[in-house]
DNA sequence: AAAAAAG
C-alpha cells in the first residue's frame, strides 16, 4: 500500500514555453540521491506526468502567454492594495512597469516571471492517506470571500506548493513542507487557515484576553510583518481578524489591537510570550498552528521558547490542533524535532524554485579576509561599468557579524557605494528604514546579518555577495534564495577563506547538484578537507543534507535497533507503506505499478 | 563564537 508517492510536476503546463532540448530534468537537491525521486514516470492515470505536461502546455497556448500573459503564479506585478497604501507593493509595482524595458533577461523569457523555470518540478509526499493536488483554486471550496480575495490578488493558478499543500491542510492533516520562501508558501497555509475559521462561523469576541484561533510564528520580525501583509491581503472583507505581534515596536498598540478580537496572530516568540504571560493572550482556542522557517525556529536558540509556546502554554494538544511546518531546509534532526508536534503528518518536499538552482549562478572567490574589502570593491565596480548595479538590480551582502556589518555599510559609503545595514542591534525603526530604502533602490546594497537570510521577499535582488560565508550549508541556501525569485535569474557570489574550510564538501556538493561549475582549487579543499572531517560528526542529517527528505525513512531502515522504532512500530500502518514504497520505487518497474494501484484506489 | 528573539 504505497502512501508514498513522486511526481513529475508542471506548474505551468498552460504557460508557453520554448523548447529546452538537450537539459535533463531537474531534480532538486533535497530530493536527489535518495532513490525516490522518478524523473520520467509516465504511467500515472490521475497524475499528471512528463508527456502529459507538455501536452497541458500546448493546450494553454491560447490563455495570454508571451509578454506580461500568465501571471498569476505569484503575481509581482498588479499588487492589490487594500483600503490604505501599501509602501512595499506600490513600490514593486512601478519597478516591474519599468524594468521590462531595463532588463534584457526579460526578453528572454515570456513576461516578468520566468515560467520555464518551472517546468519539471518534482514532488514527493509520504504519509497515509494522501489527498491528491489540484490543478486549480476552482477545484478547492474555499469560500466566496476568499475566492474573491484571491482574485483581487491575480493569483491564477494554485503554486506547485499550493497545489499540494492546501488539499492536505484542507482535509485537515498535519503538514511537513519542504518549499522555498517565495513559491507561495505563505498562501498555501492561510488559504486552508482562513478558510477553516471562515467554516467554523466562530466570531471572535473583544475583550482583554484575546484566544486567536489560529498562531503562526516565524523566527524574525520582518519575516513576520511580511506575513502578516499577505495574510492581510487573504483575509480582506472575510471578517476573519488578523493581528500582528513583534518585538522592537510599542507592545501597546498591538495590545489595543488584539482587544478588538483576533482571529489569526501573527508572531515571533519573545513577544508572543510576553503576552501570554501578561494574561493578555491565551493559546486555548488554537485549531490551527503554522511554522514558517521551522527547521530555524526548532535549532538550538529557538527551540526552548517554542517548546514553550506549544507544550506548556495552555495549547491544545497535537491532534486537537491542525499543526503546519514550512521550510526550504529540514535537516533529518530537526524533523524528529519537529514531529514531536505533529500527528500523523503528511510529510510534503515540491521542488524549489530559486534557492541552490541552476536559476542562480553561483560563483566562489578564494579570497583571504584581508583582501575582501579591496575585492568587493573590484566586484562593485564591474558592476556599475556593466549596469548591474543600481535601483533595478540590488545588491546584498552577507557578513558574519553586526560590528561587521555596520564597519562595511560605513566603508562602503565612504567609497562611494551608498550601502546602508540591518542587523539585531539596530532598534526595529532602523531595521525597517534600512529594509525600505534598499527595496526602493535609495540604497541600492545592504549589507546584513542572517537576520535578513531567510523569507523576506525583496524583488530585484540581482546580486547576493557572501562577503562571510555562514557556518551552515543550510543558512547558505536560504542566503542566496534571497535572489533568483519568482523564476528570475540571479547571482550569487562567495567569498571564500581558509576559514571556510569546513564548509568546503557540503559547498561542492550544492553547487554540483545545482549544475554549477565547481572551481578546481575548491574541489581540492573539500577532499583534503572530507579526509580530515570525516571521522567525527560525518553526516549528521543523513543521506540528502539538503531540503530533506522524511526522516521517517530512516527511522524504519533502521528500525531493528533503533528508538524510533517504539514510534513507529510494525503495529503503525506507517510502517509497512514505507517498505513498500521503498521497495518500489529503487525498482522503476514496480514503481509504476505501485503509482497505478494508488491512482486506481487499490491503497 | 555569532545571530535571532522580550525589555
């Protein structure tokens, strides 16, 4: 009974696109080499497959393709403002009437959003009991009001994360997703969140403590205004009432505004915390539960406050709650973390989009520390000669430290560079002054923290430069997913120094798997630097350190003398569809099989 | 050792 299947998606089969003759299909890196992944599976009834998507691409031909048509994945470019301004929005609007004209990428492919890097998109789903994706938002009841708001947002077509992850949240299920920030991630859980509490007909009362229906967390403030933006936007004239929560700003305001009832909170931690421990905020009418960056939000700094948050506040329990977990990384600890709060959970991986793909170039630079600034400096220049540089392709730079990034703002505008920063130790006024004037192009380079590595969408990002290289392959991936969104092209560069040696492997490993050359001298340093490393902590996460993969693969591969065993025993349905699908699908033949008997209701 | 998240 195979309740793990793999599919060969194409998003935007109705787009038109020019012919890729020789390219392989892409596989992702989180799911390659785990001998799951069925690249030309073609015998799917139900599911669409290789031929069928292409099939599906010539009969969308006449729905508006070419310039400006099929928008409507994640539409960057008639954003909706509700009743006030929205800064943010109205300002990509313009950028994007503008850079057509700018960008000579843009004729290259059909319109602002690059479909073709679409096409081929894998999925993978375990679990039991899976429901099946849509094609379409049509497919789904989500309701008039919602239905409306989608419209008004231009959103087309479902994302393939969307087209996967809303029926699951839909019927209810717990959710384990893999999918890049910037795929339309944050509407594939509010759509099924608003839409739960729109059914339930529950209407929130006012009053000094406020019992939202519905937390979502991430692990920065930003992060989380920007969620709360979207959401906003989901949510207008439903009567469904969303509140903000962060750290860094008045706590009064938010105070008044959670007074006037919510339905949905949008938070970090800290300040979520605070709140429940001022009796202004109380967890027990929770029915839907979303963690946005949760491989971030369950490491070392985070996960005692989250512990705190969802097991000893007054939350209901996993199962008497819908638990969501979204990221582009989930190593194989964090998930068994993870599942922790989790209740037979459908365990869902969609080919990303823009992080650690051929999508973004990516160049690495041995370069000594000493030499970084005069490097930089190098690189800038060629930047400004060639026009890559300026309002309409922005340019980020990651550090290590905030003394570091604010010594590199201040240098580089003494030098001519007008490069602003954000980093922890500025007050949240600066943090977002420093945000904005680098969307807007006033400052074209900011330099930053990890606080700007993960989920913030800023168009435009043409260059992220790796001045530090993190510690973390992880927090490498979701620092170059800053650029390359939306289907665009971006570059990426490293800096690399004998430092970074640890990082070497893993580093060679991504860009190998993410079809970039790989220079000579780096290849070297990650074998001599593997035959150093390789006896200690060797692969802490597992066969693909990348994206992820469910870890309860492992768990049963290694059940004979492993804890998870107990878990998972040979008394879980779980268990035996794992076998199975296992089996099947390292054998091409029985794979198909398998998808048939799925696909015709034998499982 | 660093960054993030409460003040």
């Amino acid at each position: 009974m195979p309740t793990t299947m793999t599919w060969s998606d194409y998003g935007a089969e109705s787009t038109y696109r020019p012919a890729r003759p020789t390219r392989p299909t892409y596989v992702p890196p989180h799911l390659r080499n785990n001998g799951v992944f069925v690249p030309n599976e073609s015998n799917q009834p139900g599911i669409r497959t290789a031929q069928l998507g292409r099939t599906g691409a010539s009969r969308g031909r006449g729905r508006g393709h070419g310039r400006g048509g099929g928008r409507g994945w994640f539409n960057q470019t008639e954003r909706w403002s509700p009743n006030q301004s929205n800064a943010p929005f109205d300002i990509s609007s313009k950028f994007d009437e503008l850079e057509v004209d700018h960008d000579d990428e843009a004729n290259t492919v059909s319109g602002s959003i690059n479909f073709e890097a679409y096409e081929d998109i894998p999925v993978q789903a375990s679990g039991s009991d899976i429901p099946p994706p849509v094609s379409s938002f049509a497919e789904i009841d989500l309701g008039e009001g919602l239905n409306r708001n989608i419209k008004r947002c231009n959103y087309v077509r479902p994302t393939p994360i969307q087209r996967y992850a809303i029926p699951i949240a839909m019927a209810g299920r717990d959710l384990m997703a893999c999918a890049q920030t910037g795929s339309g991630k944050t509407a594939a859980f509010c759509f099924p969140i608003i839409c739960g509490i729109l059914n339930r007909n529950h209407h929130s009362r006012p009053g000094q403590l406020a019992c939202p229906l519905s937390l979502i967390l991430s692990p920065t403030r930003e992060l989380t205004c920007q969620i709360h933006e979207e959401a906003r936007k989901f949510s207008s004239q439903t009567g469904v009432k969303i509140v903000v929560a962060y750290g860094g700003a008045p706590i009064s305001r938010q105070l008044q505004n959670l007074e006037r009832g919510v339905d949905i909170l949008v938070a970090t931690p800290g300040r979520l915390v605070d709140m429940i421990e001022r009796e202004r905020v109380s967890l027990r009418m929770v029915k839907y539960l979303a963690l946005d960056e949760a491989d971030r939000m369950l490491d070392m700094g985070f996960e005692p406050q989250i512990r705190k948050i969802v097991e000893q506040m007054d939350m209901p329990p996993s199962g008497a709650r819908q638990t969501m977990f979204f990221s582009a990384t989930f190593p194989n600890e964090i998930q068994r973390l993870a599942s922790d709060f989790l209740s037979n959970y459908i365990f869902l991986a969609v080919g990303r989009v823009g992080s650690s793909t051929d999508l973004i170039a990516q160049r690495v630079e041995f370069v000594q520390d000493t030499d970084k600034r005069h490097h930089l400096m190098n690189l800038l220049q060629g930047q400004r000669e060639n026009g890559t540089h300026g309002k309409f392709a922005l340019t980020l730079i990651f550090v290590e430290t905030k003394r570091g990034a604010d010594a590199l703002e201040r240098w580089l505008s003494m030098n001519g560079f007008p490069a602003i920063s954000i980093h922890g130790d500025k007050v949240q006024m600066e943090r977002e002054r420093a945000l904005n004037s680098f969307k807007n192009g006033t400052t074209p380079i900011l330099v930053a923290t990890d606080v700007a590595s993960r989920g913030l969408d800023v168009p435009h990002v043409a260059h992220v430069i790796n001045f530090d290289m993190p510690k973390d392959i992880d927090d490498y991936v979701h620092r170059i997913g800053r650029t390359g969104r939306a289907g665009k092209s971006g570059l990426a560069t490293a800096f690399f120094s004998d430092k970074n040696l640890p990082l070497a492997k893993a580093l060679v490993e991504l860009m190998q798997e993410a079809n970039q050359e790989v220079p000579h001298w780096l290849r070297n340093s990650a074998e001599r630097a593997s035959t150093i490393a390789s006896g200690g902590h060797a692969r802490r996460f597992g066969g693909s350190k990348f994206g992820g993969y469910d870890f309860r693969r492992d768990a049963y591969s290694e059940s004979e003398n492993n804890y998870y065993s107990s878990t998972y025993g040979n008394t879980d349905p779980n268990v035996d569809s794992y076998a199975a699908s296992s089996y099947a699908l390292s054998h091409p033949a029985a794979a198909a099989a398998c998808a048939n008997s799925y696909a015709s209701g034998w499982c």
